[in-house]
C-alpha cells in the first residue's frame, strides 16, 4: 500500500512538475500564440525558431535586433510585418532567449 502511494506521489509530482518548467519566454509564447506562425523546427507562416538561431549565431547583437522588433512589431526583414508583443521587457528578453537557444 505504501508503494502504491509512493509511486502514484511521484507520478503527480512529474505530472504537475512540467508545466513549472516552463519560465516567462515560454509562457509569453503561449499568450501572444506565437506558434501560429513559428514552430521550434518547421516553416509555417513565419520562420522556425531554429532558423532563426543558426541565422543569428555569433552575432553581438541579436537579442538586441530581436527584441526590438518584438517590442516595436511592424517589418522584419524581407518577412511580413510581425505583430507588436505587448509584455514587460523582461519576459520579452525571455521570450528572444527562447528563440535564440532554440536548436
């Protein structure tokens, strides 16, 4: 009986536990629903998180360029305009993170 318990409280942590993983750049994905236009590794309207990463790789100022055209919205690159996320500068910094970290 104890095991039962044991078993069934550690599957109710890892249960409960997963969406505590997620920290505000995900979070803020969620809410602005980003994943109607970009995945984490496939093309839809907008370009896949990881496309975007390998083209900003190395770059000093990525995260800048990145998070003033999430901030600012309207044209971004040769892509249509993208739409202005309404959120404090920290969790769009998170949300670009996200992005950037994205393989």
């Amino acid at each position: 009986m104890k095991l039962t318990l044991a078993i069934a409280a550690a599957f109710a942590t890892v249960a409960l536990a997963g969406p505590a993983i997620a920290g505000p750049g995900e979070d803020l994905a969620a809410k602005e629903k980003c994943n109607k236009c970009h995945t984490d590794k496939d093309t839809k309207k907008g370009p896949a998180w990881k496309t975007i990463a390998t083209k900003y790789q190395g770059k000093a100022d990525a995260a800048d360029k990145l998070f003033k055209e999430l901030k600012n919205g309207g044209k971004v690159g040769d892509e249509e305009d993208h739409k202005k996320v309404v959120a404090s500068d920290a969790d769009i910094k998170a949300l670009v993170q996200v992005v950037l970290t994205s393989k």
